[in-house]
C-alpha cells in the first residue's frame, strides 16, 4: 500500500490515500464510497463481444498466448469497447504494432505500452 500511495501522490492525488481503502488483517477493502461504483464482470475474450464503451481497458500479459486470428479478435473488442481517446494498456511483451488497429492508436509510454485511441 506504501507502493500504491506513492503512485497517487506522485499523479497528483491530493486526499488522504487511506481514505479509499480499509485495511482487514492482510487485505485492503476498497471503500464503499469506490465500491457502489464498480461492477464485477466475468468476460471471455475469445467468444464474448463489446459490452460498453471505457475510458481506460488495462489487458495485461494475456495477448501472448493468443494465436494471431485471437489476437486480431481481441484488438477489433478493445478498439469497438473504447471511446475516443479511451486509453488502452497491454503487457510489456505485447503491442498493437502488426495489428489492423496499430493505426488507430497513439503511444503514451512505449515501455509500459500505453496506448490512446486517437479514432
Ligand atoms: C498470465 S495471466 C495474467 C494476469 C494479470 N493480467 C497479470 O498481468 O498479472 C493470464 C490471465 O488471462 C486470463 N485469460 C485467459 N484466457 C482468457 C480469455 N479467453 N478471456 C479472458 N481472460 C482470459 C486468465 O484467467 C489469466 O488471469
């Protein structure tokens, strides 16, 4: 949770980080204030199909174990499930380079792979 708190502080979080979580034995509880506002969704990415338009789809360390017809699967549901400049991040050993949508995306951090639609 140090870790945690360094990073909202370091992005410009200005209340108190404990304020959004309550500490039980070795588990950190998001506070209900975050919870009420979070849905719980299982979704396979081999067969299910864009279900929203996001801000923000992390999908990390999954890709790589695709096959390319998968792959290309998975990119037409990131690109069809975020909006316009929605922000996309996959795993360090994965890209958006080779894939149909490469063109529609902006990098924001290419180590992390950090990525914007930018149409
Ligand atoms: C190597 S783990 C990566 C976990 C985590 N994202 C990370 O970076 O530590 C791969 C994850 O992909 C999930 N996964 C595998 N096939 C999937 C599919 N068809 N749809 C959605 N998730 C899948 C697995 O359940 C597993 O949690």
């Amino acid at each position: 949770m140090q870790e945690y708190t360094q990073n909202y502080l370091q992005s410009g979080g200005k209340k108190s980080f404990s304020e959004y979580y309550l500490i039980s034995g070795k588990d950190a509880i998001f506070d209900t204030s975050l919870r009420n506002n979070m849905i719980f969704s299982l979704h396979n990415l081999a067969s299910d199909n864009s279900f929203n338009e996001f801000n923000l789809i992390i999908c990390r360390n999954v890709l790589i174990y695709f096959n390319k017809t998968l792959q290309t699967r998975v990119h037409k549901l990131f690109y069809d499930s975020l909006n316009s400049f929605g922000i996309l991040v996959l795993g360090k050993q994965e890209s958006i380079r080779f894939s149909p949508y490469e063109n529609n995306y902006k990098y924001i951090d290419k180590v992390e792979k950090i990525y914007r639609r930018c149409n």
